[in-house]
C-alpha cells in the first residue's frame, strides 16, 4: 500500500511539472504566431464620430505598434491567448480598443472619450 501511495505521489508531481513545463512553451509560440502586419478597418457605432477608418499595426514580440504615415501613435500588446490591448493618440485624441484575435482576424470594441464616441474593429493578418 505505500509502495502504491509513492507511485500515484510520484506520478502526479511529474505529470504537474510536464504540464507546467509544456504551457510555456505554446504560449510563447501562440505570441510569435500575432507578429506581424495587421490590417485594421474601424467602423463608428455612437456619438458624433462618422468616418470610417483603416491603418496597419505592426505586433512584434506581442506588442503592437502603428505602421504607417499618419502622425499617430499607437502602443498596447496582444497576449499568447490573443487579448488584444491598445492605445492610439493622435494630437489631444486617445482611443483605447480591447480585442481577441482568432486565428489571422482579430475583432473587438474602441472608445474615444474626448468625443464621446464608440466603435467597433476589425483586423486580418497580411
């Protein structure tokens, strides 16, 4: 009976351990998996914002930066699960967007306080 004990002790703890040690490694490969070019389209759903927008995103390491040539800022990241999180200024305008990548298409909310506005977003993988 102790003998037995030891092996079913023995054998959770190294099954514990091979399972911790394998969760490490997906998830830094699911976040090489986001790096890449993003090409996002927004589309206004309240308040006073009307247009339209669509910019590239460069993710690189899992944090998210603007691509393009517009004086705009962009900054946030994209965990291993693919919750997506940034921030883009442009002048005395913030917009903050949260998000899920599924795959190469990623999809979510933005808001923009200073105009009171909200919105929804679309992105794909070039």
């Amino acid at each position: 009976m102790q003998i037995l004990r030891h092996a079913v002790r023995a054998t959770v703890i190294y099954g514990a351990l091979a399972f911790t040690q394998s969760a490490f490694v997906p998830a830094a490969m699911a976040q090489e998996m986001h790096d890449g070019i993003w090409h996002v389209a927004t589309q206004p759903i309240t308040g006073p914002c009307s247009k339209s927008f669509e910019f590239s995103l460069a993710v690189e390491d899992g944090q998210i930066s603007y691509s393009g040539i517009w004086p705009v800022d962009a900054s946030g990241s994209v965990t291993s699960v693919g919750v997506i999180r940034i921030n883009v200024v442009r002048g005395a305008e913030t917009v903050a967007a949260k998000g899920v990548v599924r795959g190469d298409t990623a999809s979510g909310k933005w808001v923009s306080p200073e105009k009171n506005c909200t919105g929804s977003w679309t992105a794909r993988k070039a």
